[in-house]
C-alpha cells in the first residue's frame, strides 16, 4: 500500500472519488475544502493498494506535529468507495502510521464521520482506530430526526406551529443572504458572545460553487426576516446550521414554522434531518435549553466522536 499527499494536479481524481465513494460528502470536495485554504497547511493524502488502484482519501490538515482529519471540517476521516473491508482499513491504518512516524507527527486526531451521513455502511475506521489504541477523547452531542420513523413533535412545538400560522408567518426558500446573515450575528452575539463560522462573503462562495447542496430557509413576516436556518443538503441526510431567531420570532412561533416546514415537507423523502450539536467545550457541557428544542421535533442523540492515535 502507497500514501501519496495530495497535490492541485489531483483534485479531479480526489472529486470523483469522494462523489462515487460510501462515505463521501460534497465538503470533501476540493472546492469547498480550498475556500479557506489560508488558515490550514493542507496534509490530504490518497491511498493506492499494490494494484495501483486509490482506495482511500483523507482529508487532512497539520499544525505542531499533530494530523488533522480536518481541522477546516465538522468532521472527516478515510473516505473510501464500497470495494474497502475490514482487513483491508487495518492494512491502511498500518499505513498511516508509518507515514505519520516518517513525516515526523507524533499524535493523529480523527474525527469520525457519523454513520447516518453514510450511503453505505462505512465504519471501518472506527474498529481499526480501536485495533490502533487510539482513544475517544470527545464526543459531540447532536440532535437528529429519523425521518423514515418520525417520533412525533412536542406539544409545544405544534403550538408554535399553530400560533405562527395565527401572525401569518411565512417560510420559504431565501436568496437574502446578507440580511439573514445580520440577524444570524447580532443572536449569536446575544446568547453566545460569538460570531458566525462563515463570513456572508464566505458563505455566498460557497453558495455559488454548491448552489444544490447549500439553501438558506427563513420565515418572514410583512417582509421581515423573523428566523431561519442554512442547509447543508446531502443525498440521505439535510443538515440545519447557522439557527437564528429574533426577540419577535420567539413571540410568534417563527422558528418552530421553518423546522415544521422543513421536516413534514421540505425533507419528508430523506432519511435523516439533523440539528448539529447542542454542547460547548468540547462536549463536556450539554446545552440542555438547546438539545430540548431539538428533541421536541423528534430528534434523539447522535454522537459525533473525536479519537487521538500517538505513534
């Protein structure tokens, strides 16, 4: 087996890959990877077997001798088509641990890519980091919907359902970037004393190279953006990010409309809709505020975990 670090002249090859393989996400692909590129020293690296054949790409990044699958993504690790096995990920851990000893990092931290983002079941890695004696040193709690067996909304959640309805607030798909974008970071400012991942700029590049996969949804009304969400869109699983909510939309049941609208219509054919993580500090602390709200559209825990590997 042969590890290759990436280099720009591949990035065809490693986009075709990630959309054929079982585990693959369009935040894989290079042209979202790249769009902050200036913030990471990019350490990807592509596995062929004897044949000669890529197995496996890994979306990588490097800071003080420690390898990243990927500090620029929520999550990440081998991304691998259906021909990879068991033995087969041990043999590419062994790998990588040789190419870690050779490149002179001594600590791997992984970040599991969530079974529910599978097309195929695709959890490999995780025996073999086990194999490894590499150890779970996080888990992030998130909040997600099985929309093939929904557990039904909170009674409250149907009140504000119902009382959005009563002050005519509307849901839809939204091109206002800039303005949801303000509103997102005057709440984040609010509640968390934090700012937005993405800048608006960042955000519309985004929007722009994956114009299927990124949507922004709001509830409005008399033309007013009261709440909202942007989504992440990926064959199986719609993923909700950047929540935000007015002082008027908690009034009006503004939020519990977009999610409503989301789930019953909007998603109804995936298998999954998933509200992203409700703690802080790496996990150690629940948001239980949070988490409640989720789990009153029917969500229910499912973990992402972090492992570390020293070689």
């Amino acid at each position: 087996m042969k590890l290759i670090s990436y280099s720009p002249d591949q990035k065809q090859l490693w986009n075709q890959f990630v959309k054929s393989s079982k585990n693959g996400l369009f935040m894989f692909d290079r042209d979202f990877m790249e769009y902050h590129s200036d913030r990471f020293s990019d350490h990807s690296l592509l596995a062929y077997d004897e044949q000669g054949r890529l197995i496996a790409c890994l979306p990588a990044s490097a800071k003080d001798g420690t390898l990243y699958t990927h500090q620029g993504l929520t999550f990440g690790g081998w991304i691998t088509d259906s021909s990879m096995r068991a033995a087969l990920m041990l043999s590419l851990f062994d790998a990588l641990k040789t190419h870690m000893l050779e490149n002179g990092f001594k600590r791997l931290v992984y970040k599991v890519v969530p079974y529910v983002y599978h097309a195929q079941p695709a959890q490999e890695d995780v025996y073999a980091l086990f194999r490894s004696g590499a150890t779970q040193f996080r888990v992030d709690v998130s909040a997600t919907v099985n929309l093939r067996n929904r557990i039904p909304f909170s009674e409250l959640r149907k009140r504000g359902v119902k009382k959005a309805a009563k002050n005519n607030v509307t849901v839809q798909k939204s091109e206002r970037v800039e303005e949801y974008m303000d509103l997102l970071a005057a709440t984040l400012r609010e509640r968390h004393e934090a700012n937005p991942v993405h800048s608006t700029e960042e955000l519309e590049l985004l929007r722009s190279r994956f114009p299927e996969n990124i949507k922004l949804f709001t509830a409005e009304r008399d033309g007013k953006i009261l709440a909202g969400t942007v989504v992440f869109e990926y064959p199986k699983l719609a993923h909700a990010q950047y929540i935000a909510a007015s002082p008027e939309a908690r009034d009006v049941g503004a939020l519990d409309a977009v999610f409503s609208y989301l789930i019953t219509d909007v998603y109804k054919d995936k298998d999954f809709f998933d509200f992203g993580i409700s703690n802080e500090e790496g996990g150690k602390v629940l948001n239980e505020g949070l988490i409640n709200q989720k789990e009153g559209f029917g969500a229910r825990a499912m973990c992402h975990s972090f492992y570390e590997l020293h070689v």
